[in-house]
C-alpha cells in the first residue's frame, strides 16, 4: 500500500461527470485553474517555460474498479489497461493540458477534461524529447472515426 | 491522503541508481518484465495492440522529497515540478516504454529506466491522437545539447 498526499486542486467548469470531456484534446474550449498549495509552491520554479504539462490526479468520484469496461468511443470491451477510463485498480487520471499562464500558486490552463475540485497528485512537464512518440501503433483506437469520436469525446459540447 | 495498491512489479536490469538511465529515450537498449500480479491479469486485454504504454509506479527508493533540484541534465536548480526528477511530493514515476510482447501475465517491454523490483501502480495505452502533441515548449529542455544530454542520461551505458 502506497500512500499520496494532495498538493492542489482542479478547478474545473466541469460538475457532471456525464458531460464531462473525456480528453484534454476534445476539451480544448475548457479552462482550468489549478490551486498548488502553499507548502508545495516552490515546487513551480520555472513551469512556465512549458507550454504543456501533465497532471496527475485523483479520480476523487470513483470507488470501484473494473477490469473490462467498455470505452466511450467504442461499444467493445477492453482490459482497463488498454483503456484510459477512470474505473481503474488505482483510480490516478493523466491528462495532457496547455499551460496558459502561472499566477504564484495559480496556473491557468486550457484542456480540461476533469471535474471541478479533482485533487491534484502531481505535475510533470511535457518534453518533446521524451514524450513525442513516431509511429506509434494505437491498438483499437486506430479504428476509431475521428469525427465520430469527437461527438463522443467532447460529450456534444463543442 | 490516498491508498494506492500495487498491481504488479517491474523486473529491469538495473540494481543501482546511479547507473540507471533516467529516460526511457536514454536506455533503448534495456529490456524490463513486468509482472501483473493475477488478480488484475484480465485488465490486460488488448494491450497488445498498443507498441507504447505508459508505465504509472512507485519510486520504491525515494524516502523524501525537495522542492528545488538540479536536474541530471543540466547544473541548474528548477522546481521538482518543472523536472522528471524522482524526489517528488508524491514520488510517482512514469516512463513511456515500447511493448514488445505479451505472455499472460508478463509483458516484455524496452526503454527500462527504472531499478529492478519497482512497484507497478498503473498502465496506460500510448494514444497517438491523445499524447503526440505538437510545437511544443519544453522550457529549459530546449536549451540541452541533445548529444551531451545522451551521454549524461544514459549513464554513459549505451
């Protein structure tokens, strides 16, 4: 058992998890702010040289797992591994979002696909070098209609 | 607080922290096992048409953490936040690994550059469409010599 600590909050225009965007990339009309807790501030030295960042966090609503779900975009069932769906065995969210601007404790960015008040776990600064794979191949994403997922993933909110 | 479990343990080549490649990019060479312990081996379905996941663990050997730190690359003090350093509030790691194969239960992957024995909290498909972002700024990275920041990454084991 490994125990982690809250170190800011999400404050997202999301309240529903029903019309909640399910990726950063079908959320990008939506802002956030992220509240960083004083004790951890010290922390954002130099963030803002980044224009993407991912956060880690909480999926503070969830509370069960499952190990076959079916996504949203697809009425197949998946492991939950090969899914980035919230039901997880350890229910930690990643998304990718694009840091607008850092106001002391506040940063300001664009992309949210979380709900308001997700508790923050971690921040990690998006580095092309490492995280901008080619040639990737995407499993049964690849088969996805990108249109048709972008109705779906934007839950008609765009 | 949050309660994180242990879903299964990666197996690397790599014994000591000073000789570990501190990016998956940095250590192509090196091959991990991971282990999924059996009560969550059924989430794995179709993990095997993804080439790249995201690994999600524990950094087992971290007993603190610090705000500001050099990162290996560079001899210049940033906020743990803008780094990949290990020494987090939530010492959370996670390395973008190519999966080459699966047997039940163990995936073989390479890019390992994390120490043998590490806790296994998570694992995401690599999504192209979701992860592959564009023009980045990458902040004090796009100053690194890419050439020098090879050597000093991989610990001079490639």
């Amino acid at each position: 058992m490994f125990i982690f600590k809250q170190i800011g909050i999400i404050r997202s225009p999301h309240i529903e998890a029903d019309n909640t965007p399910i990726q950063p990339v079908y959320a990008e009309k939506f802002s956030a702010e992220i509240e960083i807790f004083p004790d951890f501030v010290e922390g954002l030295k130099d963030i803002e040289g980044f224009s993407h960042i991912y956060l880690l966090y909480f999926f503070h609503r969830v509370i069960s797992f499952k190990l076959i779900v079916k996504p949203f975009l697809e009425d197949v069932e998946h492991g939950i591994f090969a899914t980035r769906a919230s039901l997880r065995p350890n229910p930690i969210g990643m998304s990718i979002v694009r840091l607008i601007k850092r106001n002391g404790n506040i940063l300001h960015v664009c992309g949210a696909d979380m709900l308001n008040d997700t508790p923050l776990l971690d921040i990690k600064p998006y580095i092309e070098f490492f995280d901008k794979i080619d040639a990737t191949k995407n499993g049964w994403m690849d088969r996805i209609d990108k249109e048709k997922a972008k109705k779906i993933g934007s839950r008609n909110r765009e």
